[in-house]
C-alpha cells in the first residue's frame, strides 16, 4: 500500500454537525471514484482508544486537484484533533483502497441508494461522470432528517441539472422536526419509492451506502423485490 504526505487546505461545515475537510492532492495519487483512504494524524495532541487512523471515502472526484473527504463530527480524539488543526498541518495518507466503484459497462443503469454521511462515494462518482459526459443513466436516492441534515444538497441539484443521465431523489423522514418548506419525497427509502421513478427494478447495479441498519434494510428491500444479489453492491458508513 502506497504512502502519501498531505497537507490541510482547508475546511467547511457542510450540513447541521458534518464538516468537509480539504487537502492537497499528493503528486502521482490516482483513485477511481467510490474508493476511500486512510488518513493518519502525525503526533496529534491527543488521541484516544481508538487511535490516530480514520477511513474515509474521498468525496471529490479523480478529476479534481484537491482531495475531500467528509465527516459526521462525533466526540473522539481524532475528530477534536481534526476540527482544530492548523491549515497546512502535514497528515498522512495511504490508498486508495476499496471496489465500491462504478460497472464499466454503461448501457447498464446504475442505481445509488445513499443514507446521510454515505453520499460520500456517490458525490465522487456523480462529479466524475459529469465531468466524462457518461451516457450511463444514473439514479440518486439521498435520504436524511431533514434538509440541514443533509450535505451537498444544492451541489447535487445542480449537477443532476448539468448531466441529463442523473436523475437526483432527495427524501426527508423528520420534516415534522424542519421549519423549512419541502417539496419532494419524504419518508425512507424503500420499494414504492423506487418505482415512482424507474420504470421497473430489474436490470441495473445498486450501490448501497450509509449506517449499516439502512444497507441491510436496503438489501432486503432489494432481494425482496427479486434484485440479484450480484447487481448489489454495498458499504456501511459506521458511526465512529
């Protein structure tokens, strides 16, 4: 496995508790979108039981000169640490790694099925294939909360407007806790909802990100529906 030095450029808060970190893009680092990395703190002020590594999925595409990568803030050493450190402190990376990749085959659709932090990989792949002008058709299904909960909102309308091929599903299960207005879908993902939107279920490549208790729903619902287990693709976003 490849070693990398890496710098902090930069970060931003980009939903109600997740921050986006931005670093520099090492020289000869190439990834494809999907894959993550393992970033480690380097003498770090703090650190606790569980230590100075965090996987994270890269959130910006292959294309782009910069790497992010996005985090629920929890209360661990590695977050504090991160939250506070000095634009231009040194990390270390070490990747990419991981196949939760987009089929190369693209007559067949894709069908991405993101709950909250999970969107990460998909933000990669949706910029990438914009970027590629792929003529795959492409289907996001994003659920959280409520709309400040949920990151990249906005840049994901825009890039389902610039890419004909992508058709962009946010859903929200909490509005009842939102004073905002909303107009799209509500509730969790499941069967109904797909089908409101795709002409049928059979037939493409379903990836599956977000907490582990909504992939094994979402995997369920899908083999339930007479999915192949071959055309579904998962990876579980732990709560650390």
């Amino acid at each position: 496995m490849t070693t990398y030095q890496s710098r902090l450029r930069g970060r931003e808060e980009v939903a109600e508790g997740t921050m986006a970190f931005h670093l520099e893009k090492p020289a000869g680092f190439q990834f494809k979108a999907g894959q993550y990395v393992d970033i480690s703190l380097i003498n770090p002020p703090e650190t606790d039981s569980q230590g100075i590594v965090r996987s994270f999925s890269i959130a910006s595409a292959p294309y782009e000169n910069e790497l992010l990568v996005v985090t629920r803030m929890r209360n661990s050493a590695f977050k504090r640490v991160l939250s506070v450190l000095p634009l231009g402190t040194e990390v270390k990376l070490e990747g990419p790694m991981g196949s939760f990749t987009l089929h190369k085959n693209r007559v067949k659709a894709a069908v991405f099925l993101a709950g909250g932090i999970g969107i990460t990989p998909f933000l990669s792949m949706i910029r990438q294939a914009a970027e590629e002008k792929f003529p795959q058709l492409l289907y996001l299904f994003y659920s959280n909360r409520r709309p400040k909960d949920a990151a990249f909102l906005k840049d994901l309308e825009v890039l389902s407007q610039l890419n004909g091929n992508c058709a962009f599903i946010p859903s929200m299960s909490e509005m009842d806790k939102s004073k905002l207005d909303w107009q799209g879908e509500r509730g969790f993902i499941n069967r109904e909802m797909l089908l409101r939107h795709m002409d049928g279920l059979k037939g493409p490549i379903y990836y599956v990100a977000g907490p582990p208790a909504m992939v094994a729903a979402m995997r369920e619902m899908l083999t339930n529906a007479g999915v192949e287990e071959d055309d579904i693709r998962t990876e579980e976003f732990g709560g650390y």
